[in-house]
C-alpha cells in the first residue's frame, strides 16, 4: 500500500557496565528512547562467545546520538568527582 508511512529505523546505543542507575533512569525522562535489553556476545581472552545481556537506549538515529553525548558526558562529571 503506498499510503502506509514506513517506520523510521530504530537504533540501539549500548549502556555500559557501571553507569550510575539514576542516569539509566534520567535519560528516558530526558530523551525519547526506551531501555532495552539486548544480547551482546562478549569477546575478552576467557569469555570467547560467551552471550551476556545488557541494557541499550532505543531511538530514532538523531535521538540515540544525542543520547550517546549527553550520557558520556554526565559519566564524565560523575567520574571526576
């Protein structure tokens, strides 16, 4: 049907393990995006394969990059303290 909208793209930004939980909570009030969980498999020398779940931040494109800033800044203050 040509009249139906397509559905933008949704996109996934990655939490890190140790953000602070109250900065998990911040950024969904903050932004448009939702937490997620998503399998990730883990690559170090002993977890080889190894599939682990972790939380992302989902969104349109513009948002999750927005999103990316704003979280990577705030660690950066939190951890300068």
């Amino acid at each position: 049907m040509a009249d139906e909208k397509q559905e933008e793209p949704l996109y996934d930004v990655l939490i890190p393990p140790g953000v602070p939980q109250k900065l998990i909570v911040e950024i969904p009030t903050k932004f448009d995006v939702t937490v997620v969980e998503r399998k990730e498999k883990i690559k170090f020398a002993n977890m080889e394969g190894d599939e682990r779940e972790l939380l992302a931040f989902r969104g349109k494109l513009e948002v999750v990059k927005q999103v990316e800033k704003y979280m990577l800044e705030q660690l950066r203050t939190f951890i300068q303290k």
